[in-house]
C-alpha cells in the first residue's frame, strides 16, 4: 500500500480507496501531493507514494502511515490540540486529558483526583484564599485573618470555648461557663463604660462614644437572657434632684443606643443614681469627672 505507480493509484481512485479530490499534482519527493500542494493520504491513512518515490525521498510521518507531529498518537488531521507535549497523555481528540475535569491537564496536575467544583490554581491545586491551610471548598470560615490558628473546617480555634477565638482571647483558659466581653475577659457584676460620655449638662451621648457601646451591644447579645441595669451617675455639683433626673436620662439614652444595636429591649433597665454613689472624691476636678459615669450593673 506504500508504493504505488500512476496507474495503479488511479485504480485506486476509482475503486474508493483514495478520494477523488486527492488528484496528483505533482510527482515530487515520492509523493502525491494535492493541488494545495498537500500530501495524498489513501483510505489507510497512508501518504501516496508515486514511481519516483526512493528511500532518500522518505518523510517519517508518511511512512507511519499518518502525520502526528506531535507524537501523541492521534493524526494531525484529528488533533484538535496540536502541539501537545511530549508524554502528555491525550483523549481520541489529540487533546490532553483532565481526569479530575478541574481545567488544568493531568500532565500539569500537581493535586490530581481535585472534587468536583473545587476552585484551583494553576498547578491543579484546591486554592486558600485565606492561606490558613484550609482549601477553599472545605472552608466553612473563609477570610480568617492572616496568622490566626484554625481548626480542620478553617475556623479560628476557641480552646477556653468562651466564644472568643483565640487569636482575639486576651484571657485565655476561661473556665467553663464563665460569661465573657468581647476580648475574651469574665464579665464582671458591674461594667463602667469608660469613653461613654455627654454634652454639658445633656443625655446626648457624644460621637466617640459609639464605638464603646457598639462593643457592648455584641457582647450582651452573645447572652440573650442577662438582666442588665444601665446605671447613670453625676458628681456632686448642683441641686440633687436636677442630678438624679440628668443621670436617669443619660441612662436611658444608652439604653435606647443598646436597644438599637440589637440588645432585648426586656433585658436593659435605666435608673438614676445621681451623686449618691461616687467613687471618687467630688472635692477634686479630676474625682467630680471619674464620678460622672455610666456602669452597667448586670443582673
């Protein structure tokens, strides 16, 4: 089937063994070629030799019997991935093979057998955005900070389990059962919530005071049955009963702040103490200011 002469190869057409549009053009190098100047493959895949053809005129492709110029073992005229690298191993198309179907070829796969739907990058590998160990698609905590510790599912571990992850636990080994604050620390019976303050003879609570209560709110909201008195306080200047009214107003304004940050509106009580509960020493401009304050008293 290699060797063929001008008549035999017109025999060959007119029995269908090569197709009619594959007429000689011209008898170069040993060959057929086509009017494109393209090399003439019987039915066989072989290339057409013609009376010319001799060892020296050999092309190796044509006498494999098809044209891979990529050696993956799928015809050229079939490789819809040519150029593959060597040793790639390829499907019918010529295209190489993704077994675990994640977009990266097995021959560049350094994770192969990836679970479907997984994210990669481009050595096949599960992506961590976070970079907490964690792949992404097994990550039930994604955007965990850099260098905070994990557990297997890529959350931040809670050791004491107070609720607070470690990398936040300013008071780690909590003991169990113990209602903490925000950084991990026991709640005590009663909060003063320093940073809160008012206007000059006002309830309105200042801008700077948000940040102070916003951090309140979330702790009282992890405990959704504590009772809790927001307690207001003044120094000693002044009628005591104006004070006492002061002092049960700025109570109420943070308790209206809490309410509105999510705290059970049930749980918070305001009361008024006015000056009878000083802490410091009201003869004194540095004692009057400790004095005038807002604790929580929790229940």
């Amino acid at each position: 089937m290699k060797y063929l002469s001008f008549v035999a190869y017109v025999v060959m057409m007119s029995l269908g063994l090569v197709s009619a549009n594959q007429a000689i053009a011209k008898d170069i190098i040993g060959y057929a070629v086509d009017s494109a100047g393209q090399l003439v493959h019987d039915n066989y895949g072989y290339c057409v030799r013609t009376g010319s053809w001799a060892p020296k005129h050999s092309i190796a492709s044509c006498e494999g019997g098809i044209d891979d110029k990529d050696g993956d073992g799928v015809a050229d005229a079939k490789d819809k991935c040519p150029d593959t690298p060597a040793n790639a191993k390829v499907d019918g198309e010529g295209c190489p093979l993704d077994s675990d179907g994640d977009g990266v070829a097995d021959y560049k796969d350094n994770c192969a057998g990836t679970p479907a739907g997984a994210t990669v990058d481009g050595s096949g590998c599960p992506k961590d955005s976070d970079g907490d160990g964690v792949a992404d698609y097994l990550d039930r905590c994604p955007g965990t900070p850099a260098g905070a510790p994990v557990d297997s599912n890529g959350c931040p571990k809670d050791s004491d389990g107070d609720g607070i992850a470690d990398y936040l636990d300013k008071c780690p080994g909590t003991a169990s059962g113990i209602k903490v604050d925000n950084k991990g620390c026991e709640l005590k019976g009663r909060i003063q919530l320093r940073g809160v303050n008012f206007g000059n003879n006002s309830a309105q609570l200042t801008a700077a005071s948000s940040a102070v209560l916003d951090d309140m709110a979330a702790t009282l909201k992890r405990y959704p049955d504590q009772k809790v008195e927001v307690a207001g306080h003044t120094d000693s200047s002044g009628a005591r009963s104006y004070n006492v009214m002061l002092s049960k107003r700025r109570a109420e304004s943070v308790r209206q702040y809490l309410i509105g940050k999510g705290v059970a509106a049930g749980n918070l009580t305001a009361r008024g103490y006015g000056p009878d509960s000083p802490i410091a020493s009201n003869k004194t401009r540095d004692g009057r200011a400790q004095n005038r304050r807002v604790e929580l008293r929790l229940k």
